[in-house]
C-alpha cells in the first residue's frame, strides 16, 4: 500500500512538473534574438503556450496582448515600424517572460533552393583567383563586419523552439562561413544601395528537386498536373519534405521576398514545361502561408554544364536539354512579380555544377529588388530579353525588352552564339549586328530565313549584352515554349 501511494506521489509530481514546462511560452526557432524585422509592414510574432493563457508582447514602445487558443497557439502583429539600426529587445510574457535582445528593423530575404544556394561562405573563401584578376572578392570573411546584415540559417533537424533563443547571428566568423553565399552577397548590395539592416534567412538542400519544397497539395491543385496520366508529368520526388520542415515552419515571419536558386536535378531528368508549372505551384503556396500574393520571387536561371556528358543519365540527355530547360525556367516570368537572372558567363568550366562567382549572383539578384520593390528606376535589373522577330528579305530581325542603354558585344568583337535555319529547319552558325537597337540575323547559305536560335547549346558563352553589363536571356524562335501559362 505505502509503494502505491509513493508511485502515485511520483506521478503526480511528474505531471504538474509536465503541466508546468507545458504551459510555458515557447517561441518558433526563427523569433529569436539578433534578428531582422520586415519594416512598414506588420509583424506577426507567434508561439505555443498553455490553452486559455494570456501572452503580451512587448517591443518598440508597443504592447499586444493575446490568448492562446485551444490547441495551445498564440499570435500577435506588431504595427507597421521604419527602419532601425538601433539594437531593440522584445519582451514576451506569460506564465513565464521571454527577453530577446539586439534586434533591428529592415529588409528580410528567404533565399532557397539546392547546393548553389546553399553554396557557402567557406567554399567561396577556397575559390582560387585566376592570375591577374583583382575583383573576386573571395576573401569576403576576413572583412565582413557589418552588424546590419543578420543571417539565419535553417537546418531540418534543428528547427523546433529553442529555449536559448539562438539562430540568428551577425553575418560573420563561423556563422557567415556556413551562410549560403549567394545570399549574404544580395544582403551585401542591398545594404550598400539602401543603408538599412537586412535580414536573411538561407534554407536550401543540396541535391534536392523542387518537388520537395512545396506540398503535395499545391501540386494536385495546378491545371496542368491534375489528372494527368502519363508518367513524365507525375508528381515524385517527395512533395513537401523539405517544405513542411524547412518553409512552413518559417511563415508567417514577415519577408520582403523570395530567391530561389534550384533546378540543376530536374534538368537532369530533362524536364521542361513541367518544371515551369512547378514553380507556378510552388510560388502560389509560399506566398499563400505568408497572405501576399503580390510577393517578389526572383530566381537565377542555371548555369552552363555538361549534361550531355553525364554518365548513367535517368534520361536522354543532348546538348539542347540545358537550352530547353532554360527556356522553362525564363517561360515563369509570366507569373506576377517575378524576375530571372541569366548565368551564361559564370561558369568558366563547362563540367563544374558548382560554378564561383556567387558574389556576382547576389547582385544580380539584388538588382531586381532595387528596381522593383526599392524604387530605383536607373536600374536594369535583365539582360535583353526576346521579344519578337520580323523577317527582311535574307535577314530576321529580332526585337528585345531589357535593352537598357543599349544592345552591344560586351568584348567590342562580332556577336557569338547565333545561329540561322531556312524552311528545313537546319540551323548553321550566323552572322548578328546590332544596327537601331535591334539585332539583324544572316547567314550566306539561307536565302530565306525562318527562324534564329540563341546561345541554344548547353556550354554556349555569349557576348551579347546590354550596356548595362547584363548578358542576354537564350532563346530560340521556333517552336518554343509560348503562350500564357494556365492559371491556378
């Protein structure tokens, strides 16, 4: 009897101990300190507590009162705030007082994707600068010290509520070698355009497909995967792996936008259509749990490489699947409030999937934000993009957007990577010049052109650009990927 009553002693000092750690506030791993807050828009701050318990939220001379639900889930939204470079704490009180120190109040980024967005710091600080070049800025550690830039990386594994509050760190030493360089790089531009704190938060798999980072349900919910049948437009890859734990968790943390950097595993299995209405899916879910359709999704169209050379490829693979591709990724523009960066010149190694020059992928990426979400109407954010074509006699002559100041061969020497085909559709390489800001296109052989191709070839390097230093988007005029995309 007196070992009963010990036992029940036990379990009731193991319940109102269970009771008590349960009815404790707990914050998502990415309220934490040392982070960066969305400014001029409102700021959900959200946690766990017990059912019924009130929670205040206290930061920046404002205090927001709430009660967890049923399930134990609260939420508050801080007023719209400018910009401050000036360390802040948060105070949220409950059964128990959370004090969050050193934050401040600017511009957040998400940046996503696979190995090239999660490409780091470190791996940049080992790139070795070919003779004579002075601007790689490979050594970017050893100098950044800015306590404005704040970092957040995701990691699967680590991401329930941490009692220490950490995650978010200054963009330096160890925690920015293991940051995604592509990111911390578009944070560097941002900062130097806009002298505000920026935010960024890196959760990107290398290796991963797109199909991992949105759920199966936006799949299924697109017109253009329900109920089809043949197999090369099934939904696999593991719909929603990455995203239930690596996306989801992170919404509604007020953002500015999204960067995206993925699609080398999909070009390997040699997708394209599909692939453009997998963004489709993927850009409407992400901005559905964060409420704003209208959110900025800038992506980076995948660099040259050797696919036809890869060795036990899934499918065939030519020299044309990477162009093919291309054309996929560039077809997504027609989705609201996006924008495309072109990579043809960075890679110097035609069978390096990893290429360098992330330091140059963050600012082009950077140079879409500052022309549509920061004003700056001086800037050309794209390389000439096609527009359309007129047939002159011997000649197609071919109109761009994007030209900014101007069309032009970024090395002074005749245009590259053009080719021509009469009705037989055989394509040979052709002479291009720029003559009133358009591009005129001949070859001796083809009397009566029909249609013109550009940098359509896997390893194809251009110079042709404009003479804001962009390079131009490949395209090809015959039977491409055109009309409007379905809508969801």
């Amino acid at each position: 009897m007196r070992y009963n009553k010990q036992l029940i002693l036990t379990g009731v000092i193991i319940s109102s101990l269970l009771v008590k750690a349960n009815a404790e506030v707990t914050l998502p791993k990415v309220i934490a300190n040392n982070m960066v807050l969305q400014r001029n828009k409102a700021v959900p701050i959200w946690g766990n507590a017990a059912a019924g318990e009130a929670v205040t939220v206290t930061f920046h001379n404002q205090s927001k009162k709430t009660q967890a639900d049923a399930s134990g889930h609260w939420q508050v939204s801080l007023d719209a705030m400018p910009a401050s470079a000036t360390p802040s704490n948060m105070v949220i009180a409950g059964s128990n007082t959370i004090h969050l120190q050193n934050i401040l109040v600017g511009e957040v980024w998400l940046c996503s994707g696979q190995s090239n967005m999660e490409y780091s710091m470190r791996k940049n600080s080992k790139v070795t600068v070919p003779p004579g070049v002075t601007d790689w800025p490979v050594n970017e550690i050893d100098s950044a010290h800015n306590p404005a830039i704040r970092i957040f990386l995701v990691d699967r594994k680590k991401m329930n509520p941490d009692p220490k509050h950490e995650g978010w760190s200054v963009a330096e030493d160890s925690a920015l070698r293991s940051f995604s360089a592509a990111g911390y790089f578009f944070a560097k531009k941002l900062y130097n355009e806009l002298h505000v704190p920026i935010g960024m938060i890196s959760s990107a798999i290398p290796g991963s497909r797109i199909e991992p980072w949105a759920s199966r349900d936006a799949f299924e919910a697109s017109p253009y995967f329900k109920n089809k049948a043949d197999t090369t437009r099934k939904i696999e890859g593991d719909p929603g792996k990455f995203y239930d734990v690596m996306i989801k968790p992170l919404a509604p943390f007020a953002l500015k936008g999204f960067l995206w950097y993925q699609g080398e595993t999909n070009c390997f299995l040699a997708e394209t259509l599909q692939y453009t209405y997998k963004m489709q899916a993927l850009i409407k879910e992400w901005r559905s749990i964060w409420l704003d359709q209208t959110l900025p999704f800038y992506y980076v169209q995948i660099a040259p490489f050797e696919y036809s050379k890869s060795k036990d490829p899934k499918v065939v693979l030519t020299p044309e699947t990477l162009p093919q591709f291309w054309e996929a990724q560039t077809l997504a523009l027609q989705i609201p409030h996006t924008g495309e960066i072109v990579t043809t010149d960075l890679n110097d190694k035609p069978g390096e999937l990893h290429p360098h020059f992330k330091w140059e992928i963050g600012r082009r990426l950077a140079l879409w934000a500052l022309a549509n979400d920061y004003g700056r109407k001086d800037i050309v954010p794209s390389g000439p993009l096609y527009q359309q074509m007129k047939i002159t006699g011997n000649k197609i002559e071919l109109s761009f957007t994007y030209t900014g100041n101007g069309l032009t061969s970024a090395d002074g020497k005749p245009l590259q990577c053009f080719t021509i085909a009469g009705a037989d559709g055989k394509f040979v390489p052709a002479e291009a010049v720029i003559t009133n800001n358009k591009v005129l296109v001949s070859a001796p052989a083809i009397t009566a052109p029909k249609a013109v191709r550009f940098s359509w070839n896997e390893t194809d390097k251009s110079n042709f650009y404009n003479k804001n230093g962009l390079p131009a988007v490949p395209f090809r005029t015959d039977n491409p990927l055109t009309g409007k995309l379905q809508n969801q």
